[in-house]
C-alpha cells in the first residue's frame, strides 16, 4: 500500500470509531455523501456482508442440503419468492436490495406468508427463443418495457435476466430462455430487452457468462474451448449488449472455461468484461457457484449469492490475511455501491403490488404471434378461412405449455390453452373430444411422481390412445383435425434424443392415424408444435399439411395461435435455430453435453460429478456448420413462412471498395393479397487465405413495417470495420482480410434473394485485444 494510502487511512480510522461510540456525530450516508466517505466508514465485517448475500432456502431441497446462512439473516423477506437479496448497512444509509428470478416472468410467490386472501401474479411472457424469432428488437424492447413495470410495482430491484447463452445444441435444456444459436440475434436481442426493462428503473442481469450452454453436471462441468470460438461465438453476443445497454449486473455462470470456474477468472470478469468493454455495473456470482470465495473476489466477482456463512468467513480471513487487498474489496463494495444508487429500493419508491397485469398480457398476447413461426402451409390450408368446427388432438390442445420449468417458470394466474383460444376466436371445438382428452389428462397428472426438486421438469404425460371410431367420427363431423405436440424443458437437465428431440411412438401413431382419417375423407390436418427448441419433423412433415411453431408462447398462448391460424395476425416469425433433418446432423451431436470424468465423485448431488466437455466444433456452430458444410437441414436458419409473398429488389451498395463502411439497401415489396411484415437478413461471405472462414455469417437484419399488398419500404444495413473481422488467436486481433466480400440479401440463410460485391484493398487490424481464456494445450477443431 502506497503512503499516502496509509495516511488517509491512518487519518479516516479514528473519526470512524469515534462516529461508532458517538451516535450525535453525523455519520457519512450513501447518496448524500461522496462514494469514497461511504465505503471508508464501512467497517470490514459490513463491506464483506455486502458482497455476501443475505442467502436463502430454495422450496423442494431437503434441510442440510444448503450451506448455513446467519440466523441474523433469517429476517421476513419484502417480496416473497425472490431469488436473493443483499445486506443493508442502515447507519450509513445502505438498504437491502431485492433479486428476482424471471427470463419469462417475475417469478415470485403467489402467497405471502399463509394469507390466501390474497395473490400476487405475474404476467408470463413469450420465452426468449420466441421473442428472439420476431427478429424485432423494438417488439423486445416493448415487452422489456411492461415486464419491467412488473418488477417496479413488486418492490424488486434487479431482475435476474435475460438469459443469452448461445443455443449449441438442441438439446439444452434451457435452450426456451436463450435467443439464438446466433450471437449477434442473441446480443441485439438481450440489449433491447434490458433497454425497456431498465427504462422503469429497475435492474437486470445478464447471464449466465459464459459457455454455460449445457444443464449436465452444470456446476462441475470444464469446457474446454479455444480463443477464437470464445470471442466470435459465445462472448460476442454478451459484447454487443454490454457496449449497447449497460445492464446494471451481469451473472458469472457455473461451469469452468478452459480449467478455471467462470466466477474466479480475472480474465472473463476483469480483462474483458470491465477492461476491454466498459462495463460499469457488478458481477455477482450464479447461485452457489465457485468454489473459492476468495478468488471469486480477486477476479472481479462483485457479489456472492446467494450467499453463505462459510464464504463469508473465508472472505473475513482473506482480507485479514492479505490474499484480498483492501484495495480489490473496496473496488467490489463500490461497484455494488453505484447500483444500489440507482435501484427504486434506495429512492424510496412506494410500490403498488398492483402492476397492471390486464395490459400486460396483451402486451404478451402481441408479442406471441410477432414470434411464431410458419413451417409449413400446403394449399394455402391457412389461414382457417371458411373453418368453423375443429377436431383438436394432443395432450396439449388443452393443456398448454406456456414456458419451461425451474428459474424461467413464472406463478401466473391462468394459462388460455389452444382449444380455449380457438373458442374465445368464434370456432367450435368438438366438446366431446375436449372432454375426453381433459379427464385423461386429470387422471394421467395424478398418477406421475413428482419431481425431486422444484427446479426439475415433471415427467411428460403420454399420448391418448385414439381409437379408429374416434378418428372416423371427428373427421366426418369436424371441418380440419388440428394436432398439438408439446415439450416441457427447463433447468437441472438437458433434453434426449429419443423420445422429446425424436417424437414418441405414440406421436408418430397419432399424426398417420388422425391425417389419414381426415385425408381419406377430404380434410386437412395442421400440427402445432408446442416446444421450446428444435424436434425432428423430416420423417412426418410430408404427411400434414400445415405446421405452426408456437414455441412456449406465455399465458396468452391459446388466443395467440388463434390469432395466427385464423388470419388475424400475418405470421412474420423467422427461425433463430437450424432445425436438423435428425439429430446426428448436429455437429456436436457426439460429444454434448459431455462426459464424467472417470472415478471422480461429488459430494454435493446438486452439483454433479465432475466432467468436462470439449467445443471442437469451434465456431462452426448452428447454420455456420449446416451451410458450409453442404449440410441440409429440415429448416434452415432465418426460415420462417407468410400469408403473403415478398419481392426482394434493388440492392445498392454505398461503394465497391470498402473503406471504413458500406451501406446497403434494398427495396422490399408486398406483392400478395395480405398485410404482413418481412424478416430481411443479412449475410456476409469474406475472403479466407489466413483463417478458416464459414460460408457466410448473419450480419445484420431488419424487420419490415406492416406493407400493405402492393406496398415498398427501402430497407438499409450498415457495415463496419467489425463486421467484416474475424479473431485471429496469433495475434489477438480482429482483424478483416483484404479481397473481395460478398453482401447477401436473404429470406433466411439459405434463400438468398439478391447480392452484391464490395473490395477491400489491404488487410485491416480492427481491434487488438489481451490475450484471456487460452486453454492450456491447442484444441483440435473442425476445419473446412
């Protein structure tokens, strides 16, 4: 420690003790006094409090399987259900503030403290991989905006979302809560939705950072991942809403990355996070991540959660001890300091409890069919033009899966399901078929186990056997047969091939049955897909005539795909994931999630054994891979189907020798019967001597206005230096190739509509960067 450091100190130390036995002397108070007066009177037992959370117990988990929290802790909380809160020092004006759980919703209690005379909703919106499939990021903002209010009229301050992590394989289990297999869909969409959270002046955090793409043994899981795939795939969407949106917090994940855990790495957390990208807000650690308290803190780990009585000691002891300077933890304090400055809890704001849910579902309801997808639409078979009655089967045309399970569930008030949906939009729904399904449904629910664990998936319900009577009748009565499959996902595990990526038995048996029967006497059949990531559809696709993806569409879900179906909304939903003829198609399809590592055993069982995964699939992630590889997928990247056909034409381009940047425009016309809005994408294709380069990679997008049939809108992107780099690891540098570019303008990655070449005349050194996160030894990684 410099002198000067040890003067003030030396100076500050006896007016604290002397503020601490005179309670008449003013003591320094956060927001009045300056940051640094504040954090000097703190004494060390109250900085370390701070950066500890206050803990918590989690509904589900058996006694003593958590670490101890202090019995002082053990207080009422002010929103009963939060996730975590902080540590208040009151006599120097710092309050507790208060973290809630929510990518889909705020999830807090519906019942606080035993009084059931009241109830406390939240309003349960689109997943992120639906939102993310409007490819609207001002849709995104807007359900920030009123999910936000939701979080300010509850008395929360930090909203622990959205989740970004890059959907690698289809099988992630918390796949629903993420955006994209596309870093730049992830990163724009993450921004505009802490953009509109933030507007109410409420926090979020962004997560879990990063390469936590799998649920396996996620807490002992080593990925094993090289520089380059880290920086152009999994870090680079956390870049962009970083830079764009400044969300006040951002979470440290659970997993290691190249043999250190993400919340002890001064690489991830310090080097790049604060250091290369400007990060102003705290880190705070994923539930009960880490191991190692004090390393956590050294690398830039702001705060501790939920927190425990163990670290708090192991902090106490490392300060005292000089593995933590005085300088880091005040550095820790002050980061956790300038956010609390910020939250509604420390301004005092006087919250309702009475958000106003009613506009907040049809906020939802909106955003829904702004997301959903058309796959499939054989003679015009939608919109139901005509249809009055309709034959619905699947278990969950009545019982409707709105979001997935664990952190990203939501305790909403009601759910309209699909044939409740279809009845409120006018059609008839056969009421016996309803009944009949529902009372299957009922007994099925009470015969399954619960799950272990709050946090775990309840075990899926099969099929209802459908007899040849059945069919016969419905399809001579009903007008179509419209089928909804469904899959339930969420946190503590990841997804299987057979049986939830691959469709059941009892599935495949109820799409020939209910088809032929409608077939064989002139009728159509349409399939909803009720899930939140890919399935495989290559091997009954053919046989229906029209498919919808629904995804986990919130608790307006049911009125939302009527809204779709019927016509009432155009669908402009564009897909933000390959979906692969089969699952072996899928690059990583081997090796993910990982593996155990041999004789090594755990002894937390919420921990898992430890493992280790390898990305050698390096950045040839999702359509990287599928494109070029000359891979054909069932639907490609940016897919997506309308009501109405888009004419592409016109694509300028500002120069054909780059020199800073290039504009491009192109002009999109309406040329069907119908309003509806275009997805128009962006792909690039550049130069590969030094560095393996996939076929082409999104760089930008843009979602029409509402065209009128006959109507045009110019639509323009802009290419930076940056949009042309790829990260070479020799040098640590994102760095463009010099020769020819070619900017393709398309309908989804593989339909591309017009193109256009620009030059560039020399190599370009975009941005030199530290060397971080190198793995130990060279990954072996896949090369074209």
């Amino acid at each position: 420690m410099k002198p000067f450091k040890i003067l003030c100190l030396a100076l500050l130390v006896p007016s604290i003790l002397s503020a601490q036995k005179n309670p008449a002397t003013k003591l320094p108070q956060l927001g009045k006094a300056p940051l640094k007066s504040v954090v000097a009177a703190m004494t060390l037992e109250e900085k370390v409090k701070l950066i500890v959370g206050m803990g918590f117990n989690i509904e589900g988990i058996p006694p003593g399987m958590l670490p101890p929290v202090d019995p002082a802790d053990n207080v009422a909380e002010k929103v009963v259900g939060a996730a975590g809160r902080s540590h208040a020092v009151s006599r120097l004006g710092i309050p507790t503030l208060t973290l809630s759980d929510g990518p889909a919703g705020v999830r807090i209690n519906p019942i606080r403290h035993k009084d059931s005379t009241k109830t406390y909703y939240a309003t349960a919106f689109p997943v992120g991989t639906l939102l993310a499939s409007s490819w609207d990021t001002a849709l995104v903002k807007r359900v920030g905006v009123a999910f936000g209010r939701e979080v300010l009229e509850y008395g929360i301050d930090i909203l622990l979302a959205p989740g970004m992590n890059i959907q690698r394989n289809p099988l992630g289990g918390r796949n629903f809560e993420y955006y994209s297999e596309e870093p730049i869909i992830a990163g724009n969409m993450a921004a505009s939705f802490v953009k509109g959270i933030q507007s109410n002046g409420v926090g979020t955090s962004i997560k879990h950072f990063a390469a936590n793409n799998a649920e396996f043994n996620r807490m002992n899981l080593n990925t094993y991942v090289s520089e380059r795939a880290l920086r152009e795939i999994y870090l680079r969407g956390f870049e962009i809403a970083v830079k764009t949106a400044q969300p006040w917090t951002v979470m440290s994940s659970y997993n290691y990355i190249n043999s250190t855990y993400t919340s002890e790495s001064k690489d991830l957390l310090t080097t790049i996070l604060r250091n290369e990208w400007g990060f102003k807000g705290y880190v705070m650690t994923d539930w009960f991540g880490g191991k190692n308290a004090v390393a956590q803190v050294n690398a830039g780990n702001d705060q501790l959660m939920p927190g425990t009585t163990i670290q708090t000691k192991e902090v106490l002891e490392g300060v005292k001890s000089g593995k933590i300077s005085m300088e880091q933890l005040d550095k820790n304090v002050t980061h956790i300091l300038n956010i609390i400055l910020k939250s509604p809890t420390f301004k005092g704001y006087k919250y309702s409890d009475k958000p106003d849910l009613k506009a907040d579902a049809r906020v939802s309801r909106m955003a829904a069919t702004e997301g959903m997808v058309l796959l499939k639409n054989n003679d015009n078979t939608l919109p139901l033009t005509g249809t009055k009655s309709i034959a619905l089967f699947g278990n969950t045309s009545y019982d409707l899966i709105a979001g997935g399970t664990g952190s990203g569930d939501v305790n909403k008030a009601y759910v309209i399901s699909v044939d409740k949906g279809f009845a409120n939009a006018g059609y008839k729904v056969d009421a016996t078929l309803s009944s009949t399904y529902k009372a299957y449904i009922t007994d099925q629910k009470a015969k399954r186990p619960k799950p272990k664990m709050m946090f775990l998936a309840p075990e899926p319900i099969g099929e209802m056997p459908l007899s040849a009577d059945l069919l016969k009748a419905q399809a001579n009565k009903s007008d179509i047969g419209v089928i909804t499959i469904g899959r339930l996902a969420g946190e503590g595990g990841d997804r299987k091939e057979a049986d939830d990526f691959n469709l059941t038995a009892v599935e495949q048996t109820m799409i020939n049955d209910v088809t032929k029967a409608f077939h064989d006497n002139g009728k159509k059949v349409v399939v909803i897909l009720n899930i939140g990531g890919p399935v495989e559809t290559a091997s009954w696709r053919d046989k229906v005539d029209g498919i919808l993806l629904a995804w986990d569409p919130g608790l307006e879900g049911g009125n939302a795909i009527a809204d779709v179906l019927s016509g009432k909304v155009n669908p402009s939903g564009k897909l933000t994931a390959t979906f692969p003829m089969a699952y072996a198609d899928v690059p990583n399809a081997k090796d993910f999630p990982g593996k155990e590592l041999p004789g090594q055993k755990s002894t937390n069982p919420l921990m898992g054994n430890p493992a280790e995964v390898t990305y050698d699939d390096g950045i040839y992630v999702g359509y990287r891979y599928f494109n070029t590889f000359d891979v054909k997928p069932a639907y490609e990247f940016g897919y997506g189907l309308s009501y109405t056909k888009f004419d592409y034409s016109k694509l300028k381009l500002s120069s054909d020798n780059f020199k800073g940047k290039i504009t491009a425009s192109v002009l999109i016309t309406n040329q069907g019967k119908v309003a509806g809005k275009e997805v128009v994408q962006l792909y690039l294709s550049a130069p590969h001597k030094n560095l393996n380069k996939p076929e082409s990679e999104l760089k930008g997008f843009v979602k029409t206005r509402l065209l009128k049939p006959g109507e045009a809108q110019l639509v323009s992107f802009v290419l930076d230096a940056r949009s042309l780099a790829s990260f070479n690891t020799a040098t640590e540098t994102w760095v463009a190739e010099k020769g020819d570019y070619k900017v393709k303008i398309g309908a989804s990655s593989l339909d591309i509509k017009k193109s256009e070449k620009f030059s560039l005349a020399n190599d370009l050194n975009v941005l030199k960067v530290h060397k971080a996160l190198a793995p130990a030894s060279e990954i072996k990684e896949l090369t074209k």
